[in-house]
C-alpha cells in the first residue's frame, strides 16, 4: 500500500472513530442514568416530597416547581424573543437588524451563572425573596436570544414569492408578514420554540441565584421553589448513597421530558416539510 | 385608441447598475402587450416598475413617470397600486392555505367584501380562471395539492379576485408544460373584457399567439414597440429581425 492510501485510510479511520464517540455519548449517558436511578423511578418519584436519608419519597414539587418556572420563562420569554425575530427578519433599516442580531448573539453566549447573578441583584434582592418568578425571569434571558434567532432563520427561509405575492395584491408589509409569512414558516417556528425550552430546562446556575430550592410545595410563586436541575445538585453533593440514587432518577426524568420535547420538534418539523 | 398606462423616459437603477434606460411606452385599454427580448434585457424590471414591486429591493431608484389613467402611480398609496395593478409571477407561488383561503385573501386585506360573500367573490374569480370545475369540490384543500398549471390558474385567480385594471404577468408559462401553457393562453385572451395586460415572456411563439402589441427590448433599450403582426413580420429595426429570427438571444 502507498503511503498515500495509509494515510487515507488512518485519516478516515479516526474521523469515524470520532464520529462514533460523538453519538455514543448519549447512549452512554442515558445508559448511566438508568443503570445508577432506575430503580428509583415509582410512581412515589412523581407524586411524593423529598424525604430524609432512609425515605427518600419522590419529586413531585421539583417536577411541578420546574414546569412552573419554565412556564414563567416561556411566557416572558417566547414573545419577546419572536417579535426580535420579525423585526430581524423583516426590518429594512441597513444597521439596526445587524446591531440587534449581534447583541443577542453575545446575549446567548453570556455564562448562565452571570444571568442568575444579575437576576438575584435586580429582582430577590429587591424584592427580600427567592421565587418561581425570578427563576422564571433569569431562564426567559436565556430564551430570548434562542428564539429570536431561530424565529428569524426560518422567516427568512420563506422564498421571496410568496411575499411578493403578498405584496402584489396590495397587502403592506405588516400584513404581509402576519398573513402570509409567518404561517408559513409557522413550524419552523415552534420548532425552534420547543428546543429552546429544551434548552433552557436543564439550566441550573440560573436558578440557584433565583429560585433556590424547597424541600416543600412551594407556597406561590413568590417563594423559594424547587426545580429539578437544582434538586439533582443537592442530592448529588449529599452524602447518602440514596439521595444520590434520587439525583440519577432526576436527571434521568429531566433528559427524557427533553429528548422527547427534541423528538416531537423534529417529528413537526419534518411533517411539515412533507406537506409543503 | 386610449391609453390604460403609460410609461414615459423612465430609468431604472439597482444601485451603481442602471437596468433600464429611458423607456417611453403606452400600454392601450384591454389589450395584450408582451415585452420580449434575451435574459437581462430589462423587460422584467420595467414590468415590475408598473406595480412598483421592484421599490422592495434594496437601492432601487426609478425615474420618469408612469400613468395609470392619467394619474401618476408615484401620486397614489403603493398598496392601492398594487391592488389596481396585479401581477402574476414566473413561478406559481400560492399561499400555504387553502385553495378557497388563496382566492379570498386580496377582497379580505382590501376590503372588499362588502356586499358580496367571499363564496360569490371566489367563485366568480375562479370561474373567470378557468379553475372552477377543476375545484369546486376542493375548495379547502392546500392550494399545494394541485398541478403546476392548476396552481399559476389560482394565481391568476387570486389577482383577478381584487379587480385590477392592469395584470402583469413575468414570464407565466415559464415552469408549466405545453397543455397547461396553452390553457393560460386562451385564459389570457378571454380576460381582455375585464383588464388590460402585459406579459413578458421569453417565448415568441407565446408572444405572438396571444399580444395585441409587442415590444422589444435589448440591453435595457425598449428597441421597438409596435402592432405584433409588424414586429414579427416586418420590423423596422435592424436589432429586432436579428432576435426574431434567431440570430442571437
């Protein structure tokens, strides 16, 4: 063989081998969560409080504490972030799209612990209180830029005729973007929404600073809450080998609620190219 | 012989690239004009100038004056404009919503339905398409689930349902096949009652089929203009016998 063709083949060889690691990852993963927190997951996990080292009980106030942060977050956050993304997309001023596009862009990369540090300064401080609500506020920093983004990529992937066409019969842009091009890329769209949450709902720096923890329900929305991410965190650091066991059948629960939110995106997305 | 729209020295630029250059031309009342010429000759940015759809691109500056009825369409609000004068495009381009939903669109945004139904307006529009039979019994299925000829006819459908004086169409025939093709022309020489029409096209056999008046274009020069019979039979300048008889383009 030439040397040529060796290292070909050695080239090809570790880039597949990287390739394979890439996606064993997850498996890997997945497989760790289940062998270390299987056992775990009863019907106690979802409808029980945490106990004591020897009850561990369940997590039924961190399943519900992160639904609701996440709908904090969802609410604050999917709005703003979809009407940056019209503006992005649709605005013809020459610099003001770019300077918004590159602002959240930074936003996006800002480390999520400096997010719930500034959360915690302008709203628990404030207020003398942890609370659903500014976790909430702190995970919606983080979805606006996500949204924004992908709301504009998939308007501007609406082909030009259709607004020309739009255009043509004597609609103005606003109505022309609210009729014809936004439900046009209306899949893509809630796409890019339900990966996002995805994102954002393994998050925990953010919710340290803002909603704690609570070994309780939480008493509203302005009190302490507990959430799932933040839960993993003190049963792993505990020192019973049951709490930790609890930790793995969290984070085993958290990455299912969002593979599934992935593969119900994707599921959308993909029928809807089908269609059209 | 009464003048629907008239352009008079208009210039056309894409910034630094001027596309067009001073092209006087009368389009007459309910009559076809098709605008020939080879690709990059101008005679799509002059046919989008008469909608001022091309004002959507960036750094597009239009000179001269085009009239619709005596009246400046640089005077009059673009939307309504855009309503008087319709365009159909190269490409069929329905909306992604029902085939029903596609018709009604321009008499919903414009207002129109007042007086009539949207039912009366779309029928009306789409029989006047020749689309109606094809899909009365459709009529809230995806507009995507037709043919690519039953898809241009919603499109004309479509712009005929807000009641242009002008329609504009850009090269129609260009993605459809020789049936479906033919089925436009004869669509297009039956809509002469109602509106007046331009089309450009690339095809002078379709040009000479269907237009009343012809003109020519080549590089950005309207080179001549006259009755269709006289351009393809015995035209007056030397450029234009070149192009239809097939010396170059």
């Amino acid at each position: 063989m030439t040397r040529r063709a060796i290292v070909n083949k050695l080239m090809f060889a570790l880039c597949g081998l990287a390739a394979f690691l890439t996606v064993s990852t997850l498996f890997l993963i997945l497989a760790y969560l289940v062998y270390n927190g299987g056992t775990s997951i009863s019907l106690d996990f979802f409808t029980k409080l945490p106990g004591p080292s020897g009850h561990p009980g369940g997590m039924a106030n961190a399943i519900l504490g992160s639904a609701e942060i996440i709908f904090f977050a969802a609410v604050i956050g999917l709005p703003i972030g979809f009407f940056s993304g019209i503006y992005l997309a649709e605005s013809a001023d020459p610099w003001l799209p770019a300077i918004v596009r590159y602002t959240a862009d930074l936003l996006n990369g800002v480390p999520s612990i400096v997010i719930g540090i500034v959360v915690w300064t302008v709203m628990v401080v404030p207020l003398h209180h942890f609370s659903a609500l500014a976790g909430g506020v702190a995970l919606s920093l983080m979805l606006i830029p996500i949204t924004a983004r992908s709301t504009e990529r998939f308007l501007l992937q609406v082909p030009r005729e259709l607004r020309e066409g739009a255009l043509a019969l004597g609609a103005d842009k606003w109505r022309t973007t609210a009729t014809v091009i936004v439900p046009a890329a209306r899949r893509g769209i809630v796409t890019g929404m339900i990966l996002g949450i995805a994102r954002i709902s393994g998050e925990t720096a953010p919710l340290l600073f803002t909603s704690l923890n609570n070994e309780y329900w939480s008493a509203g929305f302005k009190e302490p809450t507990a959430s799932l991410p933040v839960m993993i965190y003190t049963h792993a650091v505990s020192p019973y080998a049951d709490w930790h066991r609890q930790a793995w059948a969290a984070g085993l629960v958290l990455l299912g609620l969002v593979l599934v939110g992935n593969i119900t995106a994707r599921m959308v997305l993909t029928q809807g190219a089908k269609r059209s | 012989m009464s003048s629907k729209m008239s352009a008079k020295n208009v210039s056309v630029s894409y910034g630094p690239f001027q596309a067009l250059h001073d092209v006087t031309l009368d389009f007459e009342a309910n009559k076809i004009t098709a605008l020939i010429g080879p690709s990059g000759c101008g005679k799509s940015t002059f046919l989008r100038s008469l909608n001022r759809i091309n004002e959507t691109e960036r750094d597009t500056r239009i000179e001269g004056t085009i009239t619709l009825n005596g009246e400046n369409i640089f005077d009059i609000d673009v939307t309504e404009i855009r309503r008087r004068v319709g365009m159909v495009f190269q490409r069929p381009n329905p909306f992604p919503k029902s085939i029903f939903d596609n018709v009604a669109y321009g008499p919903k945004i414009n207002g129109m339905l007042t007086g009539t139904t949207a039912e009366e307006a779309v029928e009306s529009s789409l029989r006047r398409a020749a689309l109606w039979d094809e899909v009365k019994d459709k009529l809230h299925d995806s507009a995507y689930a037709l043919s690519g000829g039953q898809q241009q006819r919603l499109c004309i459908a479509r712009a005929l349902a807000v009641n242009p004086e002008v329609l504009l169409f850009d090269e129609p025939c260009s993605a459809l096949d020789p049936i479906a093709t033919a089925r436009i022309e004869d669509l297009l020489v039956g809509l002469k009652e109602h509106c007046t029409m331009v089309i450009v096209t690339h095809n002078m056999q379709q040009a000479a089929r269907v237009a009343d008046d012809t003109g020519f274009f080549l590089l950005g020069k309207l080179i001549e203009h006259d009755k269709t019979d006289l351009i393809f039979k015995n035209p007056s300048k030397r450029e234009t016998e070149d192009y239809i008889t097939g010396r170059f383009g």
